[in-house]
C-alpha cells in the first residue's frame, strides 16, 4: 500500500516543509492563517522491493477572512 504525506512548504530562508496530512485527500479542520502556502503530496510505495517515491505538483491555498 502507499504512503502519503502532504507537505506545506514555507517561505524561509531554510524552506521549512510542516507535515499537513496523511490521507489521500488533504483535509484541514480549523483552518488558519498559518496554513496559506505551497502544499504538494509525497508519496512512496514499495515495488519489488525497490523504493519509489513521487511528488504532485504544488498547489497553493490562500486563507481569506478576518484576523
């Protein structure tokens, strides 16, 4: 079976990438400001025994609302 894991990368001098989810289909509950950004999915499975890793192309959420 694979594993995913959704990633948000922030805009650092480091590029700090937060562990977001690890689900298929990314969900947030309670969203907030500190979840704007860059988000793309990581996934890997095992093929033979070989390793094979796979990243989506990133997709951006913006939050809108009051403070």
């Amino acid at each position: 079976m694979p594993t995913y894991q959704w990633l948000q990368k922030v805009s650092t001098t480091a590029n700090t990438l937060f562990a977001r989810g690890s689900e298929p289909r990314l969900r947030i509950a309670n969203i907030s400001y500190d979840h704007q950004g860059d988000y793309f999915c990581k996934v890997t499975n095992y093929i033979s025994g070989v390793e094979r890793t796979i990243e989506s192309e990133p997709i951006t959420i913006q939050v809108i609302g009051k403070f």
